[in-house]
C-alpha cells in the first residue's frame, strides 16, 4: 500500500426508519470523517437513506470462507426453529 | 478483513474444492469472495470487472466535454447528474473487484500504464452536442443491453454491483433518446446535427459487444462459468431489433444500406462490421485514446498530493476518530 | 409577496456561476469519491440557480442571453478553479456565506424564504465538505498547507463583496460580517492556519460583481457556457 492510499471501507445503509442497516457497497476514505460523507455522496443520493454506519473494512471479522461448514451446517438440522414445521388445522388464523 | 475460525479439512483436497465450485456454478449459485475459485476465473473476473469500472471512468471524459457548454440548464442538470453516475459506478466496480484481493491503486496503476483496457468506444471524439445524445441512445444502450444480464452473473459482488448500476442506468438511456427527439424535431441545423451524431455512433456502439462469437478467444469459457450469460452476437442482434424501430421513431436513420428486416430468422440483418477499424482503436489508434489516457493520468497525479495530505491528517488524528460517535 | 428582481438575480447569479466552475471539474478531481461529491454540490447550486431566476423570468433567456455586464454574481464563484486548494477556498469563503445568508432569510416570508429554507439545508453541508478539507489540507502535510494558505490569502480579497447590501434583502450585512468572519476564523485556526491579512477588496474591480463589473476570466467562461445556445436562436432544447 503506497501512503497515499485510502483504506477501505464498508457501508451499512438504512433505508427508512424500523429497518436494520444493510450493506450497501464500499469505498474509499482516509478517515472515518470523510468515509461518513463519501458514503453519504455516493450511496444515498437518491435518497437511498436515512442513516449511514461505515466500518473499516480491515475491522470486520468473518466466519470461514466456505459458508456450508460446520459453522452453519447444524442450524439446517432444526427446522423446528422455523414456523412452517408446524402443521395448523386449515382456518385457524393469526397464528 | 479477517477470518476467525480455520478452514475446515473435510478430507477433500484441491479436487473437492473443485467439485463445490462446479456444483454451485451447476446449480446456478453465487460464487462468493472467500469461497474457493478457480484461479482462472478470478483472473477473469478481474480482468473483466477491472475493464468495466475503467470504462466508466473514462467515460466521463467524452460527456464532460459537453457539461460546461449544454444549450440549456435542464440539460446541463441532467448531464451532470449522468456523469456523475459515471463515476458513482466505477467506484461500485472497484469495489467488486477489491473483494477480489486488488486495490483500487493497482488497478488504476495498470489503466495508466495502458495494462488494462477500457471500452473503446470511449476513444471516438464528442464532436457536437448531439453526440451527448448518440452516447445516451446507443452508447448507453449497448451497455444496457450487455450488462443486463451481468447482474446474474455467478460472482455475487459483481452481480449486486451491477444490479444497482443498471437501475441507476435506466435514466441515461432515456435521456439520451429525449435528447436526440428534441433536435430531430427541432430546426434544420438541429436535425441534420443529430443524423450527423448516430451516423458516426452507430458502427462503434455495434462493435461494444466485441468481436463475433468464432473469433472471441474469451467467449466460450466466461459463458461456462456463467460470468457471461450471451453470446457477442446474439446480444449485437438484440441490439440491432431494439434500435431499428426506435430510429424510426426518432425520425432518424441508421448508416446501414443492408439493414433490413429478416421474416425468416426473425430479426433485422445488418451489414459488415468493420473490425479492421475496432482493431485498429484496440492497439491504441483510435482518435481519442492517447487524449483520453493522458486526461486520466493528469487528474490521478495533480490530485497525489491531494491524497496525500488527507492520508497524513488521518495519521495524525488517528486518535481522536477514536473517540467518535459509535454506532447505533 | 413578490420575490425583489435584484436579490433574485444576485443569488441566481451566484449559484449558477459557481456551478458552471465546480461543473469544470468533471474528470478531473483528485480522486473518484470527490468526483462525486463536486458534482453534488454542483448540482445543488444549478438548482438553486434555476429556482431563483426562474422566480424573475425564462431561466435559460436569463442564463444564456445576458451580456457579461448584466450578470450581478459576486467575483469569488467567478475565480477559475486554480488547484483543488484554491476550489476549496473559494467554497468556504462562500458557502459559509451562504449559509449564514439563506439561514436569515428563510426566517422571512414568501417564496424566498421558501427556497432558503430548503437550500440551506444543501449549503450546510456544502460548508461542512470545504470544512473538512479545508483542515485536512491545512493539517495535512507541508505541502498542502502551503497550498491552502496560498488559496486562502489569493481568494480574500473578494470576500468584500459578499457583505455589500443586495436590494430587497433585509439582513443586517455587518452582523452577517461578523459571524461569517468569527466562523472562517475557526475553522482555518483549527486547520493550523491563520486568518488572510490584507484588504477584502482593492479600488479597482475586486468586489464590483454586483454592478456587473467582472474579472477577466468571466468573459471566456461565459463565451463557453453560451455559445452553442445562442448559435441557434430560437431553438429548443
């Protein structure tokens, strides 16, 4: 990395207020100051957003490169976690 | 970023990495960035997401050219907003591409030095305004119509950047036609300066797909892969069947005595493109690459210090951002 | 209440010359991020531009058809963009100004008032960029603060103008002065730089942009943004 180059960053959007902020891309700034407008620029003008978060990109920690690993594999075995498991009688409602 | 937990040996070696990247491409899946990949297909997609981010940013210059002299405000509003786009994606593609393991640096290193390519359509000249129009039509439609389907394209980060840039995209086209309607109804000297425009544009937007498919030595294999979703030619003739009737729409014509409507293959038969003149753009002799790389260069280096001087403030302030607001 | 002729075309002027230069930056800036920030910002002010001289008459028979003389901008957003130092002086010089000027008259009536008060919100945040640069350069390394200084003290002396009282505004220009001056003193402080010395206007031309004298360079940027417009009378576009 030459001195003059900007790390990298990534850009969290939230798209209306009652919504979790989501990723929008990344970009480049020298600091978290300038990643804040830089984001705001470029990923919400046409008013994409209502708040921004950005992260440098070096501090994000990831779970292993292949996302079908023991990681994640368990979690398939239980469908019961999810709603449509169950069986409800045809009728029944706000269930 | 980093990884936390280890890879996971579950006895397969290079061959069962192999077998899983074939299987998600098979099952159409998005390869993502820390999955394993051929090393093939990552040079490729560098390659291709690194001459497309390029393409972008060069193609600022022939539309610039027009923004401080466009004949009413309107347009020079839209204008702006366009190649302001432009640059919004490039830095999309950069980004894609980093998630790759290049820097942005490295990338604009290999452009400056003339390593990496761009468009050539980027190379033809914007002689009057019309040809901000011509760009917008056919220029942007071409781009439309090849980037379309990057956006199922088998590299997930290339794919989402596409996704936002054809949605962002879907104005310039439209601007562009608008553009070319008003001088094709407008005054004489307005009209004959739009059929001047597309003129010129047309053969070159028809060679933005690249050459024809038995002569693309990339082709076959990014189709594998599922980079490419097209081939050259099947998606030049959609081009082709979308512009015909959309000239006549325009009151314009398109610089092709052998364009002509084919009942039995059901599309419109075009005469030859001349890829002496694309190869001849390609090695660098076109009208305009020398101007158009020497611009790009000039920006990067008279804004070094620029860079420069935000990178030695954020070294010094390191400290303080710390104690900033956190998120919520 | 009718919008007052003179103030609408001033601000117009102001914000459609300063536009048309930032718009000169286009595929030059120093790195793609602040491409697309100039151009938001250009984009702001050819807003604020059309808004206003659409208040008083046909936008594109005002912006295109005037001689030189008839444009009433101050001479600051006229200054050619120099290096990306000088661009940034000459945003926080006037968009300080503006924000300070168009926070006062949003609190008026009518339509002035009205498009104050959304453009204020824009030019905040066109203050807060040149801000930002304004203390990275200066805070930076030598040689940017070399460069900063050098725009800041070239560009002073057409502060001057921006506090002539402009007809139809009801502000009070001294108090205006002396906030804009507290201000532009903050921030080029905190950039590690002091204050310009030296008059804000000179006896000849600097700070007569209002009663359409111009710099030389006006002239040539003008020919350019209207030619083509006036090379077809008559027609649209």
């Amino acid at each position: 990395m030459t001195t003059s180059e900007w790390p990298l960053w990534e850009v969290f959007v939230r798209s209306r207020r009652g919504l979790s902020h989501t990723h929008a891309g990344s970009l480049h700034a020298p600091d978290a100051e300038m990643a804040l407008r830089n984001a705001r620029d470029l990923y919400t003008r046409r008013s994409e957003g209502v708040s921004i978060w950005v992260v440098p990109s070096a501090a994000i920690t990831a779970s292993s490169p292949d996302e079908k690993d023991p990681f994640f594999e368990p979690a398939a075995d239980k469908p019961y976690r999810h709603p449509t498991f169950y069986e409800v009688p045809e009728g029944v409602r706000h269930l | 970023m980093t990884t936390l937990l280890p890879e996971t040996d579950q006895g397969g070696g290079p061959e069962a990495y192999e077998k899983a990247f074939d299987a998600a491409i098979a099952a159409d899946e998005r390869i993502e960035p820390r999955d394993w990949m051929p090393d093939a297909y990552r040079a490729t997609l560098i390659r291709q997401m690194a001459q497309h981010a390029h393409s972008e940013i060069i193609g600022m210059q022939p539309e610039a050219n027009w923004i401080t002299r466009a004949p009413s405000l309107r347009r020079k509003a839209i204008l702006m907003a366009k190649v302001q786009d432009e640059a919004g994606h490039g830095l999309y593609l950069y980004s894609a591409a980093e998630t790759l393991g290049v820097s942005r640096d490295e990338l604009l290193d290999k452009l400056h030095s003339g390593r990496q390519k761009y468009s050539s359509i980027f190379n033809y000249p914007t002689l009057t305004w019309a040809d901000v129009g011509a760009i917008g039509w056919l220029v942007d439609g071409a781009a439309i119509t090849n980037q379309v389907p990057l956006c199922r394209c088998s590299y997930g980060p290339y794919a989402r950047a596409m996704v936002r840039v054809c949605k962002e995209e879907s104005f310039h086209q439209r601007q562009g036609y608008e553009l070319l309607l008003a001088l094709s109804r407008g005054t004489p000297a307005q009209h004959a300066m739009a059929q001047d425009a597309v003129n010129r544009w047309w053969w070159p937007s028809l060679m933005m797909f690249g050459p024809p498919d038995d002569a693309s030595k990339h082709s076959a294999r990014s189709m594998a892969w599922k980079i490419k979703r097209h081939s050259n030619d099947e998606l030049r003739q959609r081009f082709v069947d979308i512009c015909v009737p959309q000239a006549e729409s325009l009151g314009l014509t398109l610089p092709d005595p052998e364009l002509r409507w084919n009942e039995e293959r059901g599309h419109y038969d075009h005469g030859p493109i001349d890829w002496d003149e694309f190869n001849e753009v390609l090695r660098g002799n076109g009208p305009c690459n020398e101007q158009r790389l020497e611009q790009r260069r000039r920006a990067h280096e008279e804004g070094a210090w620029v860079r420069e001087a935000a990178a030695a403030y954020a070294h010094k302030h390191r400290e303080q951002g710390r104690n900033g607001r956190t998120a919520a | 209440m009718s919008v007052p002729r003179t103030a609408a075309l001033a601000l117009g002027d102001d914000a459609l010359i300063l536009s048309q230069r930032l718009g000169e930056w286009a595929g030059h800036a120093p790195v793609l991020e602040e491409e697309v920030a100039l151009a938001n910002i250009a984009l702001d002010l050819l807003g604020q531009a059309r808004a206003l001289l659409s208040m008083v008459g046909d936008e594109d028979e005002l912006a295109y058809l005037r001689e030189e003389r008839e444009f009433t901008n101050v001479q600051l957003v006229e200054r050619p963009n120099g290096d990306f130092a000088h661009t940034i002086a000459r945003q926080l010089y006037f968009s300080t100004w503006q924000e300070l000027l168009y926070g006062r008259l949003a609190t008026g009536e009518g339509a002035l008032a009205e498009l104050a008060a959304k453009a204020v919100k824009e030019v905040a945040y066109h203050r807060d960029h040149a801000e930002q640069w304004t203390l990275r350069l200066g805070d930076g390394t030598e040689l940017s603060h070399e460069r900063m200084r050098t725009a800041l003290a070239a560009l002073w002396r057409y502060t001057g103008e921006l506090f002539q009282p402009v007809e139809g505004l009801e502000v009070d220009w001294e108090e205006l002065r002396e906030e804009w001056t507290r201000r532009i003193t903050d921030v080029v402080e905190r950039a590690g730089l002091s204050l310009p010395e030296g008059p804000q206007g000179t006896s000849w031309a600097a700070g007569a942009g209002r009663q359409g004298i111009h710099t030389e360079p006006f002239g040539r940027m003008l020919a350019e943004m209207q030619h083509l417009h006036r090379s077809h009378p008559g027609a649209s576009w």
